[in-house]
C-alpha cells in the first residue's frame, strides 16, 4: 500500500497473533493520526444546518480520519 508517496504493509490479522496485530495497528493507526478517532469516536451533528463554520470543519475532519481508519484496518 502507497499513502502519500510512502510504502507501507498492514498487518494481516490470523487467530494466534491478535496481541502481535494490534500492537502494530496501533502505531499504524498514531503514524498515519487517526488514533484518536478510533479510541474515542466522534460526535455526528443531528442538525448540520446550525454548525457554525468551524464546527463543520472539525465535523469534516473528524469524518475522513474516520474514513482513512476503516481504510487501514
């Protein structure tokens, strides 16, 4: 896999190396910043209309970081 000019192999998740597999995508998940979403989510706007600017830029973030994770794992 190439992610902004740089080769990287994801880890492969089999039965007996879960502990192995998840220490590897948790420095996947920090190397490419998105960790932080996986561990503690989002909050999705039930009312996207009364976002002010910023608010819709933080919402817009944090829904590709979410997007680049699933992409990862």
């Amino acid at each position: 896999m190439v992610i902004n000019g740089t080769f990287f192999q994801v880890p492969f998740l089999k039965d007996s190396t879960y502990n192995n597999w998840s220490n590897k995508m948790k420095v996947v998940l920090r190397a490419h910043d998105v960790w932080k979403i996986v561990e503690k989510g989002y909050n999705e706007s039930q009312n996207g209309d009364l976002l002010t600017q910023a608010q819709s830029h933080i919402l817009k973030d944090s829904r590709k970081r979410d997007e680049k994770a699933i992409f990862l794992v």
